[in-house]
C-alpha cells in the first residue's frame, strides 16, 4: 500500500509526518500489517520486501530469509503520540509470539518527504496487461500493454499491495467493454484508470478523503480519461446509477457496513468485486454479503490476502 506527499491542515499549510518502521518475520507482517492499518494515514502500509536480484521491470526476486520492512506514518500533530504509543505496546505483544524488531521512528519534513516516499515505487505489472508506471520513470509498452501513469501522493493505492493487484486482475477478466463502473474507495484512482483504459463507458471514482480525491483527479488528467472518469468526494451515497462492474477496495469491516447497499447499484449482470480482506476474515466478509442477495462467483488469493468477485443471487 502506498504512503505518498504531504497532508495539509485547514488552512493548507504542510504539515510534517512521523514514520514507524520495524523488521519483522514474515510470519509476523500480516500481523503488523493489521496493528500500522488500525493507526497509519488512511489504513495504508509501505511494505519492503528483501529484492535481491531484478529480472525484468515488474518482477524480483525476494530473499524469504530476510525480514521485512514495514513501514506506517502519522500526521504530526496532537494525537500522533498517542497513535505512537498503541503501536509500539502492540509491537510489544507481537513480538512475544513472532519476531518483531524495535521500530524505528523519525520526523520526515515536507522538504524531505518527495524523495523519502519515491524509492519505495517501481515499474509493476499487473494481470496480463496492465503496467503501473511511476510518473518519474521511463517504459516502453511491450505488445498490447495498457500503461496506467501513476503519480500518488498521499492516496493509498500503487499497485504495490497485494489488494490493489488482486483488484486489477479482476477488472481485467470480469469487466466487459463498454460497462458503467464504480471504483469506490479509489484512493490514487489507479483502478478507475484501469476500468477506463480497458473500455469502460463511464467510471465514478469516490473516496472519503480529499487527499485521495485530488490524487485520483491528478491521476485522471495524467492519463487522458477525464471524458471518461468523474471523481468525487464521498463513499456509496454517490452512486446514483445500476452499475456493471463495482470494485470495492477497502477493509473488511467497511465492506461488511455497505453489504447491503451492494446489490441496489449494481446492474442484473453485473459483477463486485471487494478486496481489502484478509484470509482470517474471508467467511465472516462472505457471509454478509450472501445475507445480502449476492452470490460469490470466483476467488482470487496472493498470500494471504483475497478479492470476491460477486453477482447478485437470482430469485
């Protein structure tokens, strides 16, 4: 997940970020993962895996007997403390069962923030065609590569989470041409883009947080869909149409809050597809949405985290 730019106050000035990171076990990061979401900027993790050698743009391959970084920020201000210290004594906990390093915590400026957040992001393909490119870096498009231009800020969503690569590879095999789609949750917008440059009629991309907002506008206007995609502040209230394809990539509990709101904007052929879900949580996220007139359809699993695509349940 990615952690990007500034936040501004209310009067839209920058304000500094505080960074926790930690080595852990790969037996313990989805557990840490789980303990930053609860009190990182908008629920979002940086994860570092120990590359050791690049293949090709996109794909690495990764030392398993390393450990890895995980990283979460905070806004500095009166409540940052008290976020610190719920992470840290959680740390604690943890790192009596798993492996768990001390973190590390430091003050990142504005002045600092660009460079400190740029070395986290390359080049990743996703599904069979998609590439994610970072704004500031070169590439070629290979045969019939779609290229999504990506440059975040502070929104989550750069491909680099398993999620949002669950999400696209959805999008991809059950999203027909010329659908009317939601993105909601959109974050930096890349799966509204995606929707659009495979043949989506008409995207609405919402999100509660205006940072992610003017990320997902800027990521619109990057890549030439502004004809295509309208982004607005807001969650599932905004949604006024039957929509043929729903991509709902938030946290679980939130998608088991809107369960029931699914099936009354999504058309009679229509697909959903909720990601954000760990395995652990998987029958609890399925059963809500079930008890509420839809029917799972596929599966898509990388590690431990799974998408559920869905229709809704005839009769």
């Amino acid at each position: 997940m990615g952690i990007e730019e500034t936040k501004q106050d209310n009067k839209g000035n920058d304000i500094n970020w505080i960074e926790i990171k930690v080595e852990a076990d790969r037996e313990a990061v989805d557990s840490v993962i789980e303990i930053f979401s609860r009190y990182g900027y908008q629920h979002t993790v940086v994860i570092q895996e120990p590359i050791v050698d690049e293949l090709s743009w996109g794909n690495y391959v990764i030392d398993t007997t390393k450990p890895v970084i995980i990283s979460a920020y905070v806004a500095e201000d009166h409540y940052s403390q008290q976020a610190i210290d719920e992470i840290t004594k959680s740390l604690w906990h943890l790192n009596q069962i798993r492996p768990v390093g001390v973190p590390q915590i430091r003050e990142i400026s504005p002045e600092d923030w660009m460079d400190a957040w740029k070395a986290h992001y390359p080049i990743i393909h996703a599904g069979e065609r998609l590439v994610i490119k970072p704004a500031w870096l070169d590439y070629s498009p290979q045969n019939n590569e779609i290229v999504i231009e990506l440059d975040p800020g502070m929104a989550f969503g750069t491909g680099l989470h398993p999620t949002t690569r669950l999400c696209l590879d959805a999008i991809e095999r059950y999203m027909h041409e010329e659908s009317v789609c939601l993105d909601l949750g959109t974050g930096s917008g890349i799966l509204a883009a995606a929707m659009a440059k495979l043949g989506a009629k008409q995207v609405l991309a919402v999100d509660i947080d205006p940072v992610a907002v003017s990320a997902a506008k800027s990521t619109v206007e990057r890549n030439g869909i502004s004809d295509k995609v309208q982004v607005l502040e807001g969650s599932i209230e905004k949604a006024t149409a039957q929509y043929d394809f729903i991509a709902a990539n938030i946290i679980a509990s939130v998608i088991i809050e809107l369960s029931p709101r699914f099936q009354e904007i999504m058309s009679d052929e229509g697909y959903l597809v909720v990601s954000g879900i760990l395995e652990e949580r998987y029958y609890e996220v399925a059963l809500s949405l079930t008890a509420n007139g839809l029917k799972p359809v596929d599966l898509i699993q990388e590690s431990d985290w799974i998408a559920i695509i869905l229709q809704k349940r005839s009769g």
